[in-house]
C-alpha cells in the first residue's frame, strides 16, 4: 500500500491494521451524491462515510476522476492521515494521486469486491518498512518574500526593499504553475499569510467588488506568467484567456483592464454597498503590514503614514500602531462592526454540497459577504467534437455529466427527430421523462436531508433513488408519494421546503411537480432514436423541463452529421444567482439556499 | 464520606483521566510518528487548499445575548441557595425570588424590545 | 491539616501563574482563557477553604462568563490569534512598579496585622448552603434585591449602548440602496 | 491555621498585583477589563478566606462574596457593552485613540 | 472499593453506547464495532496543522474527557454507589458541564482552520441559548428534594417521579441537554452537512478518540442526570436498585443518540430565538408552577 504507516508489521500493528480494514472510513470523490447517481449504497457495502479527510482511511473515487478535480483530490489524499488507501470505482488514470490500491468495476457489486478486497490490502499493508512521501505539483509552496510596506515588492530571496529599505519578511504561496489558469487562487497563494497576518478585508474587498476583474486588475505583484484575461461585464465568474462571447448571455468579452473601471465593478454586484470604495486593498494592506512590522524595530518614517493622527497626541508610545487606522477602510457589516473577513472554501469535495462543486464564501463571521462558483462543465470539449455523427454525440452527452445524462440524450433524440421533422409518442416520452425527474428530485432530496443532518430522510430517499433506479417503480410509488406528501406537510421539514423566492422553481412548486411526476412517470428509458439517413439535412431545436428548469438543445444536422450544437442547461442562469441569494446570510443558511438551486456541478462554468 | 475526602476523589479523577489520556497517547505515539508531507498540515477544507489565515477579528453576531446573558447569569447565584430552602421559608421564599425575577424579567423584556434578541446584521 | 496548605498553595500558585500568562501572551483567546483557569483555580482555592457551594459557583459561573469574554476578545482585538507577535502594552514600567507596590502594600497589611484566632469549627457544606439561603431570605433581603436592581440596570445600560434599536436599523440603505 | 490564611491573603494579594498592573499597562479596554476582573478575584479571595478564617458562622460574608460575583458580571455586561458602542462608532478599543478623542 | 464499580459500569455504558450509535447509523448491530473503531484511531496517525495553538488543539478533547468524568462522578448509581456524593451535586455537575464549552472553543480555536473555528464560535452562541435551559430546571429539582445533593435528588421523588411532577421542566432539560453535547438536531459546531465536521475536522487518530470517547461520557452523564433528576434515578420495583438507574440511563441516551436521525438541524439564530422568548419564560413558569406545588401539594 502505497499510503502506509511507516513500521514493521508486529502483533500489535497486525491488530491495528486488521481493525482499520474491517471498518474503512471513507471520503467520496466527487461526492456522496455522485454514488447515490451511479447507484452505489456505501453503507449497506460495510463502508461508513465521513465528512472530513482527517477522519477517512479510504479515498473511495467514483467513475473517471474529472481533470479539475484531480488537484483537490490530490489534497484530499494528501490530508487523510495515515495509513491510507485508494479505491478507484470505473476510474483509470489518477495522476496526480498514486496508482489506487483498489480497482473495480462501478457497481454495487464492485463496491462489495472493493471493501473485500480492501480488507486484505489493509492487513497486509498498512505498514510498511520503506514508505515514501506523497507530494503533487498542486501542494507545493513557495516561499516568497515581500515587503510589508508595499506588497507589490515580491522577492525569491531574502533582503531589503527597494522602495523603503525594510527587511523583506517571508510569506507562503503556491508554488507557480500549480493552478494554471486560476488567476484567483494565484492571488490567494500571493496574498495569503502576509508573514502569518491577517490581511483579510483587503482581499474581499476586491474580490466582492470584481471578482476576477480585481484581480487581475492587481497582478502587479510580478506576476509576469499572468496573461491578460478577458471577462463578460455581465457575468464576472466568466474569465477566458481569448476573446470571445460570453457563455451565459452571449455578450462580448472584455480585457480585464478596460473592465477595471469602478462603474463595471458596481454592475456586476449591486449588492455591495457603495461604502466600500474600490480603493480597500491597498489601505489594508497598508495598515496590516504596518502592524506586522511593529515587532521589527525597523520603523523610521512610515509609522506616520499608518497613524497620522496618533502620533501628535503627546503621551503615545512611539510605536504605537492605530487600530482607528486599521479598521476604517474594511467594510462594515449591517450592524456598524468592521470585522475581518475570511474566504473559506466549501467544495470541491464538502459533504452538504453537490460533490465537484467549488463554492467560495467570504465569511464576515459566520454570514456570507460575497460568494463565488466554480463547476466542471466542459461546454467546449462538446463543441470541439463538431461535426460529429449521432452516436458519438450520445457517447458524448452520456459522459457529460453522472446526474443529467439521461435527460441530454432525450433532448439530443427530440431534437433529431425535430429536425427530421417527425413526432414522437409524446405520452410514453413524458411517462420517461417524469421518471428522470423524479430521480433527480430524489437526489436532491438527500442532499438537502444531508446537509441539514436528517440522516433518516437522506438514507430513505436514497433507497428511494436506487430501487426506482433498477426500475422498481410500480412498487414504490406508494412509498415516493408517501415521501412526497411528508415533505409538503411534516412541520419539522417546512422550514427548508417552503423557502420563497429565489430563482428557478420553490421547492413547494418542485414537490407539487414531483407529485404529478409520482402519477405520471413509467419505468422505461427514453426511446433511443435511429440515426438520421445519410442525406439528411435539418435543423431542429428540444425543451425539456428538468426538476430545476427548462434544458433546451438546438441542432443542426447536414448529411448526416451533427454541425452545430447548442445545449443549455438550467445550472448554467441558476449559478448566477448565486451571490445573491446567499448574501447577509448566516453560513448554514446559504448553504441550504445553494443546495436548493440543485445545481450540478458539470453544468457550472469551470 | 467528609467534603474534603470528596475534593479529593475529584481531584484524584482529573488526574487520572489525564494519566489515562497520556497513556493513550503513548500507546498510540508507539505505532509511529507523525510524518510532514506536503499539504498535510494545511487546514481540510473540502478539498481546497486554502493556506488563508483564519485567526481573524470574528464577527459574532449574537452579542447581543451574550451582553445580556452575562449579567443575568448571576441570577442562578442566588437561586441555588433559595431552592433548598424554599420549603422551610415557604411563601416568604416565593416571593423574594418573584419580585427578583421580575426584576430581571424587566431587563430581559427591556432587551428584547431593544433588539438585542436577534442576529446582529 | 498540612494537606489543606498544599492543596492552597498548589491551586493558589496555579492561579497566579494563569493570572501572569494573562498579560503575558499574545494570543487572545489564549489570554481568555488563561484568564479563566485562573479564575478556575480561584474557585479550587474556595473547595479547599470548605466553601463548596462559592468555589463550585465560582467554577461554574467563571467558565462561562470568561468564555463570553473570549468572544469579546477576538472581535475587538488587533491580532486575536497573536502570530504578530505584537506588544500591546504602554507604561510598562508604571504599571509593574504600581502592580509591585500594591503587592506589596497588600502583604504587609496582611501579613503585619494581628488576625487573632482562627476558626476552626464551621458548618457541613450541605448545612452552609441552607444557612446563606436563609441569610439570602433574612437579613440580606434587601442586598439581594438591590442586586437584582443592579443586574437589571446593567442589562439596560448594555442594551441601551451596545444594540442598534430595531427602528432605525441601517441595515437596508447600507445594503441596498445602490 | 493561621498559615493558611494569611497565604490566602498573600495569593489573594499577588493577583491584585497581576490585576493593577494589567488594568494600567494595557492598552485595549477588554484586556483592562481582564485586570479588572483578577483584582475583583483577588477580593473574592480575600473574602473567602476571611469568612473561613475569622467568622465561619456569619453566612453575611458569602454573601458579600455573591455580591462581588455579581459585579465582575455586571462590570463585564457594561464593559462589553461600551466596547461594542465604541468600537461600532470609532472601529477601535484601544484607551490611546480614546484620549485622542478628549483631545 | 466503592469508587471501583461506577467506573467499570462507566467503561462498560460507554461501550455499549458507542454499538447503540453504531447500529443507528450503520444499520448493523455489531459489537465488536467500536472496539474495530477505537483500535483503527490508535493505529492512525494524529494530524497537526500549522500556525496552530498547539496546546489548544491537544487540550480540547482532554479538557472535554475530564468534564465528562467529573459530571459522571456526582451522578448516583445506587443509593452507597457513587463516586463523590457532593453537597452540591446538581450544581457540580453544572459547573463540570461548563466546561465542554470551553474545550469546544479550544479544540475550534486550535487548529487555525476555518471551519473548526467557526463550529467553535457557533457553540458559544449555542450555549448562550441552553445555559439557562439546564439551570433553571435543575433549580426546580432542588426546590423539591430541599437539596442539591444527587442522592436526596432521588429520594426525594420516592412519591412520584419529576417527570411527571414537573414534565414542563423535564422536557427543558432535554433540550439543552441535546444542546450540551451537540447532539443533532442541535449540533451546530460540528454540523457535518454544513462544516464537515466542525470543530471535530481537524482531529484525526488518538485525539479523535478522546473526542469521541469524551462525548459518550458526556452523553452518558447528561443520561444519568435526566434520569437522577426527573425519573427516580435507583428506585423501581423488583430490580436491584443499580439496574434500575442503569437501565433508565441508558434508554435516556439511546433515545438522545437517535432522535436527531430524525430531524433537520436547527439553525442557531432560530435555536437562540426559541431559547430566549420561549424557553426562559417557560422555565420560569416551571418554577413558579413547582413552588406552588411544593408548598400546596405535600408529594
């Protein structure tokens, strides 16, 4: 086992390493709601799920790791403690995570073999004499060093500063090239620790008010690798290295720079107050690292600059630092406070979110200041496949995302036939249809049951999902509307299922749908069409209402092939949203706001 | 069993649990030590590598119960005492805790008519 | 009774030793805590001294309040988690030479002074409860009450000045009026 | 026993003497609240050791005891409650930039 | 040797609580479970994040064990079974509690890690909601044993039992009682949904162990304690008397392990709300109800 304890195996150990096998503690990749789609029950495989990497032993992956979750796998791995394993479900390459200790098949059945076979794996192999460490490009840092008085002055080396003269004090970053392509954790890498201090507000203040825009706006940390960005004014979480349109809206992409105007800025977030200039992060920064360089004796003149105003009281020490100064520039919350904010990261991989999906809060205490989304959707990969047969394109749409599939191949057949000109037995596609609804609504059931901690709701309505998966429908459809029903009415649930407003449906119109869908839905896939006759030409456009809103597909076929191709998904206007409807929330509430858009990851922009 | 004898068995518990403690430590220091790798240090957040300090000035937003919790704490001070004797003082007893805990009541209702029963936004 | 010494002067150092690492490190919540074991050890102290029900009081009413304090702490100091290792203090050497002198002062009027005899007999815990719930009850009826007047008059003072009245709330021009 | 008193006392002394320096040395109105409250322990110990000491059987000094406890409530209660106000009208707690404010 | 058999019961409920929560959540009833589970943290490695308060971090789960071994110590196994038969046993039991509040915000402050620290700074606001909940009804108990001593707590419900003298009171006690140890649906700072784990997140190994090992043992004082103060803690017919209290303690525990599977977690601005505008003045109407009946009815 290549995540072993170091140690010889003695009677004691042998003991121990018996006990972890027998029990293995897992942390899911991408998600637990990933393993319910692909219709895993990990408990019922002897597997007891944990929610954070301290606490897990097996990094169980399930179906082909996403490339942009293999760097936060790799730091899953790298925080579970030892010994540790890897069960790899229906996923080949790993990299940068070494070679699994388990392979099998993606199946309830391979999940058996897998907690059998781990077992072994774990007696034989939780020590080991020879251990080697685990390090990938993603965890490296760097140590860099920067002046506290001007952060832009980042040095490879100790020494002084050009511009004043002070010891450059060391501060940790990510090491470059790890996140390529991430303008914003670069910045978190460059920002972040200040020689162990707080520069907070600054950050948020920024990034509140442009997201990637001020960041980029701010690459004059020496960053040279930094390319100019190009980013919809309308839809700032949308960055690309090239010029083009704007995924969502279709607009034009802006540089960066001609974006950086404050105007672009309240735009794009109405929602912060016009009390925060855009000017938070340099007087931050400024007065954070006048505090940190109190301890260094070093201070000649630039004191005065930090606190003008206490310096002529007679009285103050010298080095005194003006916490009047410090603060006056952060924010202030509803109530007066200027506090510190903090961004905190939930996702890729946290246990009450859809798993693959990165939401980013900045955190005035525990409310949410401003959030940030980042998913998986790799629109461009479908593009890039153009033109592209029929079959390909279905290879294609099934690979695109572990929860919807099902529905893009029913639009990707109506829309072929649309444009074929021909109709389909539009009762039995509905009949179809209600049955992928439905599981969808099953699933984000759980969810919402996980992240709320009603673990008897959770396994129900995933018991629900598996059963009506291998198509037992006509026996619980009892059961569903029974569930159904109970969340309409149950008090202790209406807190959650009565939540107004919002975009896309309110989970009362979501569980009123879900009662028809129970009435309507069959046990029968979706009608695979033929493919189109070689000479076939047409264009022809699909809507189908998801749990969460309408997918649409547009396509134009000529001679056979599929030339042009647009999808949209409901994720895609949803994930908008989202700063908005988790501002001045408290943090679990946000949370549950977030959970209930039922957003899937593989249709959020990267 | 006198008073003294008790402070003791107390006292004799907390140090015992922590010898317990300690041993467990040392059984478990005895499988291996910790090893340094990269990232394994960092705080787990789902996956992120988040190296952001978090020791920051918090914003608690429910000061405004802790302000009035602190002072009306100190009511269970005197109730303790007047419990056990509330059955020999009887009606007395009754009354003196009444007109105390209105008083404070009114400081709860003043409070709470104040706002300082919600979330500070 | 030698065990008793011991145990005093154990749970007495222990206390002074918190009291110091109060103002002597730079983490906040570490000197909020610290502030609390002592008051812990102050309350261990009144156990030894056969007050049961004031030195379980104090153990009990201490954690809470200095917890409280801890929150307190972390919001309005500069460097709540103290990795700047910053100093926080002006006229040190006032303050030492105050703090030692009155130190001092304290001993010698303590320690000078003729304390007389020193009792030895004293009433069984369970039995000192009733006796100072009948004192509650009797004689310091009135203290008490006053107390509660107190209490209620602190309340209100921190409500008046801490708590934005729910009127005038700013929160939606702050927010929304953009 | 009267060893145990007057080390008492002494204990009760010492952290007076923690107290008073804190309170005067720091500059931020909740660490000089915490100096505040080790004098207002130190009174508590001294009130202790007097009513084990010298008048086991006058229940009137736990009371005073109480009555200390409810103090250091109080103090707290106030205190925290002018830290807020001042903190929400001037971002800081710091008693320098309170006597910048006397002028 | 008194002193020798409340511990062995202690280890053996801990035990047998750990496979009740373990068939709960799991499904299976195994009992070799826990002790699969306890040999698997030792054999783990203990986790450190930096630019941590180390003495923090290692001293949370300890304090937490110790709070939970003192609460147990007052609580009466049997009339001559129990570890220390305070004078001020309710009260100690109380002042002992307290101090799962102060591990929480070391164990949360510990690590430097966001979400611990938020789970940290959560249960302080939880514990200002359930302070007074467990207060003021243990207030109530003693106004009708004349004691705070466990013993005469329970002898003094010979006639009938608190819970049906006061329920309003009992179900009180519950609730902060399901509060104190973070139980769902009221477990806010380690809520794993929302923080993954809370202040728990950063534990792994050994440390873990303590934590969890200390939170039965709280769960198992607060069980003890509801069944001490409101349902005659040793007394029942037939049965020795330490089967009896031993039997009701553990029913009170499986029932406080097991209701949260059932609920969603409470959000705290609601938990704080409810505690404060509800839960005071009801309390308060518990003891003025109490003190009637106690000076009216002679029971």
């Amino acid at each position: 086992m290549i995540g072993a304890r170091e140690g010889a195996f003695t009677a004691f150990r042998r003991v121990l390493a018996r006990a972890m096998g027998a029990q293995p503690r897992v942390i899911v990749v991408p998600g637990r709601d990933v393993a319910v789609a692909r219709g895993l029950d990990l408990i019922a495989a002897g597997l007891e799920p944990v929610a954070s990497p301290r606490h897990a032993n097996v990094l169980l992956i399930v179906g082909p790791l996403h490339p942009q979750l293999a760097d936060a796998a790799a730091t899953l791995y790298a925080q579970m403690p030892r010994p540790r394993a890897i069960v790899a479900l229906g996923a080949e390459n790993l990299t940068p995570l070494p070679p699994a200790d388990v392979v099998c098949a993606l199946s309830q059945e391979g999940l058996r073999e897998a907690t059998q076979a781990l077992q072994e794996r774990f007696a034989a192999g939780a020590f080991s004499e020879t251990v080697k460490d685990f390090d990938a490009p993603a965890l490296a840092v760097r140590v860099e060093y920067t002046c506290p008085m001007h952060p832009e002055v980042v040095s490879d080396e100790p020494g002084n500063c050009p511009k004043c003269g002070m010891t450059l004090v060391p501060k940790e970053a990510a090491a470059a090239g790890a996140h390529d392509g991430h303008g914003e954790k670069r910045e978190h890498g460059a920002n972040a620790a200040h020689a162990g201090h707080h520069g907070h507000g600054h950050q948020h203040g920024q990034k509140a008010h442009g997201g990637h825009q001020a960041h980029s706006g701010h690459e004059t940390h020496g960053q040279a690798s930094e390319a100019t960005t190009y980013t919809c004014p309308m839809h700032p979480e949308i960055v690309r290295n090239e010029p083009g349109q704007c995924p969502i809206c279709g607009m034009t992409l802006i540089s960066s720079d001609s974006a950086d105007s404050p105007g672009g800025h309240h735009g794009a977030h109405p929602e912060m107050g016009s009390d925060g200039s855009t000017g938070h992060g340099a007087h931050g920064k400024m007065d954070h690292s006048a505090r940190g360089k109190m301890d260094h004796s070093n201070h000649g003149g630039m004191d005065h600059s930090a606190h003008s105003a206490g310096t002529d009281v007679p009285g103050i020490e010298p080095n005194f630092m003006s916490m009047v100064e410090m603060t006056k520039d952060l924010p202030a919350s509803g109530d007066g406070l200027r506090m510190e904010w903090i961004d905190v990261p939930f996702g890729p991989f946290h246990p009450g979110l859809p798993g693959g999906l990165t939401l980013t809060l900045s955190l005035d205490g525990d409310t949410v200041a401003g959030a940030g989304l980042r998913g998986l959707a790799r629109a461009a990969e479908l593009q890039a496949m153009l033109p592209a047969t029929l079959d390909d394109l279905r290879g294609a749409l099934q690979g695109l995302s572990p929860h919807n599939a099902g529905f893009y191949v029913a639009l990707l057949d109506h829309a072929v036939l649309a444009a074929l000109g021909e109709t389909t037995d539009l009762t039995v596609e509905s009949a179809a249809i209600a049955r992928l609804r439905l599981l969808g609504d099953l699933r984000w059931i759980a969810g919402l049951a996980r992240l709320k901690g009603a673990i008897d709701l959770a396994a129900r309505a995933e018991g629900l999902h598996r059963s009506l998966q291998i198509g037992h429908g006509e026996e619980i459809r009892a059961q569903l509307a029974q569930l159904c029903a109970k969340l309409q009415r149950a008090p202790v649930f209406r807190p959650i299922f009565s939540a107004k407003g919002g975009p896309g449906p309110t989970p009362a119109e979501r569980l009123a749908r879900m009662a028809q869908d129970i009435a309507a839905f069959a046990d029968r896939a979706p009608a695979e069409t033929a493919a189109p006759a070689h000479d076939m030409t047409g264009t022809g456009e699909a809507v189908v209402e998801t749990g969460r809103g309408a997918a649409r597909l547009k396509l134009t076929i000529k001679a056979g092939l599929v030339t042009d191709l647009q999808l949209v998904t409901p994720s895609q206007a949803l994930a908008g949203h989202i700063a908005h409807i988790t501002m001045h929330k408290e943090l679990g509430e946000a949370l549950a706001a977030v959970c209930l858009l039922d957003l899937d990851p593989w249709e959020v922009a990267q | 069993m006198s008073a003294m004898f008790q402070y003791l068995v107390l006292f004799g518990l907390t140090v015992g649990t922590l010898g317990f403690v300690l041993c467990l430590y040392g059984l478990a220091r005895s499988v291996g030590h910790r090893r340094a790798e990269a990232a394994k240090d960092v705080p787990a957040t789902s996956g992120s590598l988040s190296r952001d300090p978090v020791w920051v000035r918090y914003h608690v937003r429910y000061y405004g119960y802790a302000l009035l919790f602190l002072a009306f704490d100190m009511e269970m001070a005197f109730m303790y005492p007047w419990a056990v004797v509330y059955r020999q003082e009887g009606l007395t007893a009754l009354l003196d805790m009444g007109v105390f805990l209105a008083i404070l009541f009114l400081g709860l209702l003043y409070g709470w008519s104040q706002g300082a029963f919600r979330r500070q936004r | 009774m030698s065990a008793q010494l011991a145990f005093l002067a154990f749970f007495g150092a222990a206390a002074l030793w918190f009291a110091v690492v109060v103002f002597r490190t730079h983490s906040m919540v570490r000197s909020a805590l610290a502030l609390l074991f002592s008051q812990t050890a102050v309350g261990a102290m009144f156990l030894v001294m056969q007050a049961e029900f004031l030195g379980v009081l104090q153990i009990m009413m201490m954690a809470t309040e200095m917890s409280v304090m801890a929150i307190f702490m972390v919001m309005f100091m500069m460097d709540p988690g103290g990795l700047g290792a910053m100093e926080m203090t002006h006229q040190k050497k006032r303050s030492l030479w105050a703090g030692g002198l009155a130190l001092i002062a304290a001993l010698g009027v303590s320690w000078l002074g003729n304390w007389g005899p020193v009792a030895t007999q004293l009433a069984l815990p369970a039995r000192q409860t009733e006796l100072l719930g009948i004192e509650l009850l009797g004689r310091s009826m009135l203290i008490f009450e006053s107390a509660g007047l107190t209490i209620l008059t602190a309340m209100i003072a921190a409500t008046m000045v801490a708590i934005t009245p729910l009127e005038d709330e700013p929160k939606k021009e702050r927010h929304h009026g953009h | 026993m009267v060893i145990e008193l007057l080390l008492a006392l002494g204990i009760g002394a010492g952290l007076f003497g923690v107290g008073l320096y804190g309170a005067l040395s720091q500059t931020n109105l909740v660490m000089i609240m915490m100096g505040v409250e080790l004098m207002l322990a130190a009174a508590l110990v001294n009130l202790v050791a007097f009513w084990r000491y010298l008048h086991p059987e006058a229940m009137s000094g736990q009371m005073f005891v109480l009555i200390v406890m409810t103090v250091m409530a109080v103090e707290m209660a106030v205190g925290f409650g002018v830290a807020i106000a001042r903190f929400r009208s001037r971002g800081s707690v710091e008693m320098e930039e309170a006597r910048e404010l006397k002028g | 040797m008194s002193w020798l058999i409340p511990l062995i019961a202690l280890i053996g409920a801990i035990y047998l609580l750990a496979v009740i929560e373990g068939w709960s959540l799991g499904g299976a009833f195994s009992l070799a479970r826990p002790a699969r589970a306890a040999l698997a943290m030792i054999g783990q490695e203990s986790t450190k994040t930096r630019k941590s308060d180390a003495l923090f971090y290692q001293a949370g789960p300890v304090l937490l064990l110790v709070a939970g071994v003192l609460a147990v110590a007052v609580i009466p196994l049997a009339p001559d079974i129990i570890l220390a038969d305070m004078a001020t046993g309710a009260l100690f039991l109380n002042a002992a509690l307290a101090y799962v509040l102060v591990a929480l915000i070391m164990a949360g402050w510990g690590p430097n890690g966001a979400y611990a620290m938020i789970g940290g700074w959560r249960f302080l606001g939880q514990f200002l909601g359930y302070a007074m909940l467990i207060v003021m009804p243990i207030t109530a108990v003693a106004m009708r044993a004349e004691s705070l001593m466990t013993t005469q707590i329970v002898t003094s419900q010979a006639g009938l039992w608190n819970v049906f003298y006061q329920p309003l009171g009992f179900v009180l006690f519950m609730i902060a009682a399901q509060a104190l140890i973070f139980l769902p649906p009221l477990d806010l700072p380690v809520a794993p949904g929302e923080l993954a784990g809370g202040v728990e997140a950063e534990y792994s190994g050994p440390q873990l162990l303590v934590f969890r090992l200390a939170r039965f043992v709280i769960i198992l004082a607060l069980a003890g304690a509801a069944t001490t103060f409101y349902f005659g803690g040793w007394l029942g017919p037939v049965l020795p008397d330490w089967v009896w209290s031993g039997l009701k303690t553990m029913i009170i525990a499986a029932a406080m392990l097991s209701v949260g599977r059932f609920l969603p977690r409470l959000r705290e601005e609601r938990f704080l709300a409810l505690c404060w505008k509800l839960g005071i003045p009801l309390s308060l109407i518990n003891i003025l109800v109490v003190g009637v009946l106690v000076l009216v009815v002679p029971v």
